[in-house]
C-alpha cells in the first residue's frame, strides 16, 4: 500500500510538473489550477469515469472554451463568471464530459483575461502531458494496477441522471 501510494505520487509528481514547465502559463500561474485536481484523478482515481479521455479533454477543453467566450463578449463581471459556469455546466452534462477539476476553467480562463490561444497553447498542451504521463506510468507501475485509459470513451456522468431529481 506504502509502496503504490509512492509511486503514484510520483508519477503525479512528474505529470504535473512537466505540465508546468512546457506550457509555462503567460499571463497567469492559476492558468493550470485546474490540472492539479486532474491529477488526483489521473493518479489516484485512474478507473473514474470522469478520469478518461473523453471527460479529461473534454471538460477542460469545453469549459475554458466557455469561459474565453464569455470573458471576450462580456468582460469580467460577476455575473459573467456565474454565466460561465451555469453554461459550463449544462454543456459538460449534456455532452457527458463531466471532469470536476475543469470546473475551475471558465472561472481561471475570465480571471486570467484569456484568449483563444490559451485554449491550445496552455490547456490542451497541459492536459496533455498529464493524459501520456498517466498512461505511460500506470503502464511502468509494479503489480496489479489499472492502466490509463481504461475506456476511451466513457462518457461522464455515465447516465443522463445529473441529479438528486434523477
């Protein structure tokens, strides 16, 4: 257990801080915020369906997306921020590419003032990294572990019940 728990730290670790360095957020170091929880999902919860491809590049690429929108029309007021959001939202549920961590996206992509390049430049290149790092790693890992990816495709929410009304 002490032995799988220092290795995915590791390879967190790595995944991460290569992130960091290659796509050296310009405007802001909270540029990348979002991929820290991503992490914890590629690591350490590797089996989620919100850790799988479909979900990890689909959130965060939808979501920043929303958010450089947002911010580009209607600049950074509060209520930009909760329109951000609430799209997000309803846009990752509808398209089940539900990543928690990607949440933070429209929020970090309006406070950052950020434009299109970010999109590519910092969030694509960021994640990524962390999707050939968890792959090659849960690959190195010794024992019996899940490698990464383990469905491509799975959506996230598995079902179109989103809620407690579902």
């Amino acid at each position: 257990m002490m032995m799988r728990l220092l290795w995915v730290s590791l390879g967190a670790t790595i995944a991460l801080g290569l992130a960091l360095y290659f796509t050296k957020p310009p405007t802001s170091p909270l540029l990348l915020a979002s991929l820290g929880g991503s992490t914890i999902f590629l690591f350490g919860l590797t089996g989620a369906p919100a850790a799988q491809p479909r979900a990890l590049f689909g959130g965060h690429l939808i979501s920043a997306l929303i958010g450089i929108i947002c911010y580009q029309l209607f600049d950074d007021a509060l209520w930009v921020y909760l329109l951000a959001e609430v799209i997000t939202l309803g846009v990752l549920l509808l398209t089940q590419t539900v990543h928690p961590p990607a949440g933070a996206n429209p929020l970090i992509m309006i406070q950052a003032h950020a434009g299109f390049g970010h999109l590519i430049l910092v969030v694509l290149v960021g994640v990524t990294i962390l999707a050939l790092v968890a792959a090659i790693w849960s690959r190195l890992t010794p024992g019996k572990a899940l490698h990464y990816p383990v469905k491509w495709n799975e959506p996230s929410p598995q079902s179109n019940h989103w809620s407690v009304w579902g």
